[in-house]
C-alpha cells in the first residue's frame, strides 16, 4: 500500500506590535503607523483588511469570537497613532470604527472615549517628545496635543504622570476617578476639544438651531417633529424622546432587542443625514453607519441605571439616549457628548431647552444622565458674523493599558 505525502499548506500568521487599551467607556486596539505592514501604512483595502481580520470582521454571528472586538460597536475599534508633523502637535491619531456583521471600516468620525487613551499611548510608544514628558514630571501632567486626522481637528490630553523608583517619568494610570459606565476607578484625564467647528463652516448646517424635520417616511405617529442639526464632536440629530414615543430614560434592553424599532431608529438616521447635507439619498446611510448620530432628549428625571445605581433628577440637568452603529449605546459616546456640550451651551437648542426645562437658558456646562449614570461636560459657543462657533468643548474621562504585545493575523488576509 502506498501512502500519498500530499498535503495543504497553509499561510502562516504574522505578529505585530499593538496595545489593547480601555478609554472613556470604549475599547480598542492601537497601532503605531511604522509598526503595521509595509501594505498597511498607507489607506486602502490592504489597510482595511488586516484591520478588520485584527478585530474579527465581518462576522454573521455578530460576536467577533476570531478577534478582539467583542461584538459590540464600543469595542470594534481600531486606532493607529503616528508622530505628528503639524507644528504644535506631538501625535497624529486616526481612528476607525469597524463595522461588525459587513466587510467594511468608517474612517468618517472620531472616538471622544477612545481619545482619553491617546496621549498615554502616545507616551508608552515614544511618540511624544522625551524632554516634554521629562520636564512634566514638575506639574504632574504631560499636555499631549492631538491632531485628530479623521476630522483633521486639535485635541489636548491632560495626561497625569509620575516619576518611578528608577527616576523615569510613567504615565499614572490608576486612581479613584470614577466615570459611569466603567466598573473600576483609574485617573482622571482630562480632554479639551479645541475649534470643534471650523469657523467657516456652520455648527447648525441647516442654518437653525431648531427645524421641523420630515419623518413622514418614517413610521412615526406625525409628519413632522423638532429637531436640532448639529455637526460638533460629530455630526448628531437631536429630538425629542416624547416625539419617537420615549420618555429617555430608556436602558439598552428596552431599545437593542426590537428590530422594528431599531429599523425606524435607523430611517430616521437616514432621513436625518439627507437634511443635514451628509447624503444625497436615504440610501447612502448604508455606507456611512458611523455618521450622522441620532439621540433623545427630556428633561431631567430619575431612573434606574443600568448598574443598578440610582440617578436622581435633581443631579442632573436633562436626560440624553444615543445611537451608535445601529444600537442604543451603553453610556455615551465622546463625540456625542460634544455635540450635547456645544448644544446645550447654546441658547435656543432643543438641548438647551430640555436643560432649561422646558426654557432657553444660559450655560456653561450641563450634567446630562445616560443609560449607565452621568457625565459633566462644559462648552464655550459663540455667535460670530451670523455663523455660531464652539471654540471649545471639555471634560473628563480616564483610560488604562490592558494588553501590550503582539496581534497575529494570517499573513494573506490582506
């Protein structure tokens, strides 16, 4: 009898250099640009590829078992970090947001929980300069300035450092600030958005701070309800929650497990993107999930949130729900908490009014309750020539190194 000695090779997988990182309420994996493979570091479907094989994308199932997404929109993250050459910056960070269940990346938006974690990753990769990180251990903070490229926008982390028993300056990653939405305390960070809005773009595409929005495509009881276009942070559709029938204080169970209405949730979306000038057609949106974002608002009242905690009306100013990739989002995204800042610092918006009650009224900050408590952020906005400006929107978040090491993919996946 003769044995046949044929068998099938195989591409093996290759190693690269990445961090796995918690910010803000987010997870994600970081790359430096120089480490990725030769094909990877520049855009194109290479990049991609190898992104989206990293994470476990596309997956039917929806659980990204095969990667390190974990089948959620606030983990199916990717972030490659490079050493700015904009003057006045120390770090480039681009950031896109892995679609689970289809082969594709958005590149179109930012992360404001994953940008908590860029200036000490930056650090921890060398990329910010060694005498600026020496010379913080004085202050106890390393001001790391960010170009964001996605949306080509300065970012300033306050990154908290110490200097160790070996007299080298590390980033302080533990402490007792706490943040909803996160189980464990770490330090605090805090971000600064600088010009979230170009001065010659508008802040309220539609020129108003609110319009009667069409949604009469939309499977809702009305025609027409009040909406509130925004493009700081991210471009966001703020409502109502008493106009999608919802009172806003709605958990993530209410929302996640009913594909009717998730389906009306995301034809608003759409419709929503058409009036702000993002798409031509109601059909685009299928192409860009990660933009624009849909929320609601009311004013404050008490809940249960969704670790149980009891959030009481009078601690916060409103109540706000958003969207993020199809499904009501656990906490808050950064970015959408920009959007509420700038909204809500200017008088006359639907999320002003909700922080007024009901009213317009004067801020300079607002504590808003999501699905898992709290978050205080503070805006500054500015009506200039006729155009309406936020020249900067702040607040705190933390942010912790889980895994520093090596990711293996198949060497033919991309």
């Amino acid at each position: 009898m003769t044995h046949s000695n044929k068998y099938t090779v195989f591409a093996p997988q290759i190693a690269v250099p990445a961090t796995y990182m918690r910010g803000g309420t987010s997870k994600g994996t970081f790359f430096k640009l120089s480490d990725l493979p030769e094909r990877c570091q520049q855009p194109g479907q290479a990049r991609d590829n190898f992104l989206m094989r990293v994470i476990g994308s596309p997956d039917p199932y929806g659980k990204q078992i095969d990667g390190l997404g974990n089948g959620s929109s606030s983990t199916s993250k990717t972030v490659i970090l490079s050493k700015s050459d904009k003057d006045d910056h120390d770090v480039n960070y681009l950031f896109g947001q892995v679609n689970i269940a289809k082969p594709m990346i958005d590149w179109g938006g930012n992360c404001g929980n994953l940008t908590a974690a860029v200036g000490a990753c930056a650090i921890n990769m060398g990329l910010v300069d060694a005498d600026k990180v020496a010379t913080s251990a004085k202050t106890g903070i390393c001001e790391v300035r960010i170009w964001q490229e996605n949306i080509s926008k300065t970012i300033i982390a306050h990154v908290p450092v110490y200097v160790d028993d070996e007299g080298q300056v590390q980033v302080q990653e533990t402490g007792d600030f706490e943040l909803d939405g996160v189980t464990f305390p770490a330090a605090e960070v805090k971000i600064e958005f600088i010009d979230p809005v170009d001065s010659s773009s508008a802040m309220f595409p539609t020129g108003n701070l609110q319009d009667d929005f069409n949604v009469s495509a939309c499977g809702l009881d009305k025609d027409s309800v009040k909406a509130t276009f925004i493009s700081a942070g991210i471009p966001t559709i703020f409502m109502k929650a008493e106009d999608l029938g919802f009172n806003g204080t709605e958990l993530q169970s209410d929302i996640n497990s009913n594909q009717e209405l998730l389906d009306k949730l995301e034809t608003i979306r759409a419709n929503g993107g058409v009036a702000m000038g993002l798409f031509k057609d109601v059909s685009e949106a299928q192409k860009s999930q990660h933009i624009p974002k849909i929320a609601w608002i009311a004013p404050a009242q008490s809940y249960t949130a969704s670790s149980g905690k009891d959030v009481a009306s009078s601690d916060i100013d409103l109540v706000v729900r958003a969207m993020s990739m199809g499904q009501l989002h656990h906490a808050m995204m950064g970015t959408a908490a920009v959007a509420i800042a700038a909204a809500a610092t200017t008088q006359g918006t639907l999320v002003n009014e909700a922080a007024g009650n009901g009213a317009p009224k004067e801020l300079s900050e607002v504590r808003f309750g999501h699905p898992s408590g709290t978050l205080l952020v503070g805006g500054k906005t500015e009506l200039v020539d006729g155009l309406w400006q936020a020249k900067k929107v702040s607040m705190s978040r933390s942010a912790r190194r889980i895994m520093v090491g090596q990711v293996f993919v198949p060497s033919d996946c991309f």
